[in-house]
C-alpha cells in the first residue's frame, strides 16, 4: 500500500481524497499547501495529517506526490518532489509549456521514477469502450472527429478564477488537455495543427461567491480557438475551444468512420453517456453497466457524475509493483503540452505548425484490470 502526499487543497481535492479511499493500493496520509492554515484546516476535515510543502517531501514514508497545484506551479511541485526521491502524478497540464514538461520528463527518467499525468478520465468506461469499438472495427476506418469545448469560463464558479486567464491557462491548455488526451488515445499522436483565435474579453468579472467575488481579472491568454488537428493516423478533427459562449448544443465529442459513428461522454468524467450509430440508422445507446467506472459518485450525496479522478495514479502504482510502463506516460503529457503550445502558436502566427513528440498509444485497460484497482469499502465510500 503506497503512501501518498497531496500538494495543492483546492476545489479539486475533495473527489481525489474521497476516491483515494476506494483505491486498492494506496492511501492519502498527508496534505499540504503554501498556504499552510488552510492546510491544516482541510486536513482535520479529511482526518489527515496537514504539513508544509517541505516536511511533506521529507517525510520518507511517503513513496508518491499528487501535484493538485494551479498549472502555473506544476512545474516546480513536480520537479522538487521528483528531486527528493517520489514519484509522482500531476493534474493536468504536465506543466505550462513544453520546455518544463520535458525537463520534467527528462528528470523522472534520470532518476528512475515514474511521472503520470491527468486527465485520468481517458482511463474510464466511455472512453475505453469507445477505443474498445473503434480497435474492433465497429466504426471501419476513423476519418474525422469533431470536439466542443464551449462554455463561458470559470468566473462564475471558481472562486479564485485569476489563474485560469494567466500563463498555462485558457481554454486550450486548461479543459484542452481532457479532449486532447483523449483523441490522441483513440487515433495516437498528433502531425500538424493549424488554429486561430481571439480574447473575447480583455477582463472577467468574478461572480462566483468567495472572498475574490466582484473583483476583475485580467485576461492575458486566447479564450476562444479554432483548431483543425491532422493525427499522424490519418484521422482529422476539429476542436472549437472557447470561453465566450453562453449556451451551446453541440456535442463534447463525436467521431465519423467509414462503416459508423460514435457519441463520446464530455472527457472531465470517466462514465457515459456512450451512443453509437450504424450506417443510416439512429443514434443507440452503448451500455455501461459492466464497467466499474460509471456508475455516478459525484457529487456526494447526489450523484450525477462518474468522478474517480486518481484511478489514473492507482494504476500508475500497479504499473511500478508490476515492473511495466504506466499508461498516462510523461511523454504522453508532453504531447499534450506540445499540441496545446502549438494550437495558440498557430493562432497568434497565422501559420500551420508541425509537432515532433510521438508516444506510444496507451495500452487500453479493460474491465477486470479496472476492477482490480478498487477496493471500495462501505465505511470509506465518504470523506469525514
């Protein structure tokens, strides 16, 4: 049983520690913050130990971090709790550009350890249903996807949004990643992309309740992108990223093959709805019901979503214990990086821009794998 630490307390740390007690091998026994008062105080509610930043990478019980951190300081956390011996997973992005999420890939393989990246979700039931279907041949030959990340930001419900319109945020390379990972998952690294884009506002209002409500935020970063992505695969897609919208009904993500076409779940879950249509029929719904990872958990006590964020650093320990490569691979996150950088790049250049990083297609992980990595426990199915 691994012994994790958790840097980073905000609005995500709630459903990592509430999983975390449904996980099979491991266990969060410690949490910290730069912020050490708040902390503490989440600690006591979690009925862990709260530390500073730096006793928590000291304390040689723990074997493995999970970097909860704002994108802009995932680079750092990474890189000190790799430098102090821990493997680690980090919430999506691997970092804020590509030149950090190298070094830190290049300095987990020096020292020998292992480096996963979320989205997580690319691990779940309607994703991997989907790549079971789509390996199968139940769509032929993938040609084209097309993805919809379209709502109108964090301002009205994050109650510290400045970050998101900062470096290493906006809509591509914050939500981007889920929908990146997952097509890369599906059809394997990217060729080219081309894009272009705009600020739809030069401020944001902060209307979500908490201490920052009604102040202004500044926005330094492209909030509305259009993208066409050329896999190496063959496939082409496209990806409307935009934080201007106020309403939408297109769907997350749908993909066109020659012989049928799949309906994807929006990627920030790891359940369903999965839909799929036969050549001139109707759109079926793909049942679920096997798959450990969608029944809805989230939020609690009124459960709407399939939310196991860390079953991706569940199966990251499985893969050390078993001596093979673990499936969200720093490389893999680097892609995601790469591709994120090169989408604004082609935006702002006005020029189509070629992407070098090729990672392996994650391994799929089915069913009986899945269930092998939760060991839920009716007394540990709620945080205290």
């Amino acid at each position: 049983m691994f012994k994790v630490g958790m840097i980073g307390v905000g609005s995500i740390a709630d459903v990592y520690l509430l999983n975390s007690r449904q996980m099979s091998n491991y266990r969060v026994v410690a949490v910290a913050s730069r912020d050490e008062a708040e902390a503490g105080r989440r600690a006591a509610g979690w009925g862990v130990e709260g530390l500073s930043v730096d006793a928590l990478l000291r304390r040689s019980d723990i074997e493995a971090v999970l970097n909860l951190t704002p994108p802009a300081a995932h680079h750092a956390v990474t890189r000190a709790a790799l430098e102090a011996g821990k493997h680690v997973f980090t919430e999506k992005p691997l970092a804020a550009d590509l030149e950090e999420a190298l070094d830190l890939a290049d300095l987990a393989a020096q020292r020998g350890l292992r480096l996963a990246v979320a989205p997580d979700s690319v691990l779940g039931a309607g994703v991997q249903r989907a790549r079971a279907m789509i390996d199968s041949g139940a769509i032929g030959r993938p040609l084209m996807a097309n993805a919809a990340i379209l709502y109108h930001g964090a301002d009205g419900w994050h109650p510290n949004p400045s970050f998101f319109y900062r470096r290493g945020g906006g809509p591509v390379h914050d939500v981007g990643p889920y929908f990146l990972a997952v097509m890369m998952n599906l059809f394997g690294p990217l060729a080219d992309v081309r894009a272009t884009g705009f600020k739809g506002f030069e401020t944001r209002t902060v209307t979500a309740p908490g201490r920052e409500k009604g102040n202004t935020v500044p926005v330094e970063v492209l909030t509305s992108v259009l993208a066409l992505l050329n896999f190496r695969s063959g496939v082409q897609a496209s990806l409307s990223a935009s934080w201007d919208v106020w309403r939408t009904s297109l769907p997350h993500i749908e993909i066109h093959g020659t012989e049928g076409s799949l309906s994807l779940p929006h990627p920030n879950f790891h359940g369903g709805p999965l839909r799929y249509a036969r050549p001139g029929g109707d759109w079926e719904d793909v049942s679920l019901d096997d798959a450990p990872l969608a029944r809805p958990n989230w939020p609690v006590g009124q459960p709407q979503h399939a939310n196991y964020r860390g079953i991706g650093l569940a199966e990251t320990i499985d893969a050390i214990d078993a001596h093979r490569p673990h499936r969200l691979s720093a490389e893999f996150g680097a892609h995601v990086v790469e591709a994120a950088d090169a989408i604004i790049l082609s935006a702002t250049s006005g020029k189509s821009v070629d992407l070098v990083i090729q990672p392996e297609r994650p391994e799929p992980l089915g069913t009986s794998e899945t269930a092998a990595l939760m060991r839920p426990s009716p007394k540990d199915t709620a945080c205290p």
